[in-house]
C-alpha cells in the first residue's frame, strides 16, 4: 500500500513520456546489445512503460510483468539467463508468445524513501551465457531515478 502510494505521488503514470527517459532507454539496450529495454512503473494492476524500445504495447497485467518480480528486491538486479529455465517466467505470455522474451535483466527504480516504482530493463530473444556491464545498467537506473523523482 505504501509502494503504491510513492508511486501514485510521482504521476509519472499520468504524463505523456519523457524524451529524457527514451534516451536513457535507447542508451540501456545499446549497451546490453538488446532489442528491447524499458522503464516501466509498476502500479496496482498493471506495468506501464514510461519509455520503450522494441515493444509495441504502453501496458501490461502486472501478473504477467517481469518487472513486478525485479521490484520485490529493491537493492538488487534481477538477471534470467534464459526465461525457458526459470520456473517463474516459463508459462509467461511474453516469452511463449510475441516478443518471446528468452533473457532479461532489470534493475528496481527505487526512490528517496526506499520504495520500488518499477525498473529499467532490457531483454533479448536469445538466452545469454553472459551478461554485459551490470553496473552501467544500473548508473542508467540511478539517472532515471532522478527523473522520476522530479516529474
């Protein structure tokens, strides 16, 4: 409830997106050489998407979100090397069906208070034996903190 309520606090759910925010999100998939990456936010029943590249929907049942799952551990990233091995995400529609999500990576968007709002993610078709640098991901994770924050 308190989540939610940071999140409602932003209304970030409620602007059209931000130019700032779609950099980012174009600099995050160049660096993981990804055809998808977003930053999404994570309200009562859906994922939204702030800003995405290689995915054609502005939403989604948060059940079916693998964001909701990236921001359970705000501290720390969430990596599937391959959506087909993990019991979590095998029966997901996005990696059985269009976009057919195979690797995913996402770092929780957490703001001052500590609360999860979403995350910046990016996400292949392939499985990957190998991540990229983490830590890059995650400096782009702490710029779209502050934009959020602000808006």
């Amino acid at each position: 409830m308190q989540r939610q309520a940071a999140v409602d606090r932003t209304g970030i759910t409620r602007r059209a997106n931000h130019p700032a925010l779609q950099s980012i999100v174009e600099d995050a998939a160049r660096l993981a050489k990804t055809p998808i990456a977003a930053v999404t936010i994570i309200d009562r029943a859906r994922q939204w998407f702030a800003a995405r590249i290689g995915l054609d929907a502005e939403e989604g049942p948060r059940s079916e979100a693998f964001c909701a799952h990236t921001i359970l551990r705000p501290g720390e990233p969430l990596i599937v090397l391959d959506t087909l091995a993990d019991v979590r995400f095998v029966r997901n529609p996005a990696v059985i069906e269009a976009p057919h999500i195979r690797f995913y990576a996402g770092i929780p968007l957490v703001n001052r208070a500590g609360y999860a709002l979403g995350a910046l993610c990016v996400a292949d078709t392939e499985p990957r034996l190998d991540t990229f640098d983490i830590y890059a991901l995650s400096h782009l994770a702490r710029t779209v903190e502050r934009l959020v924050s602000s808006t």
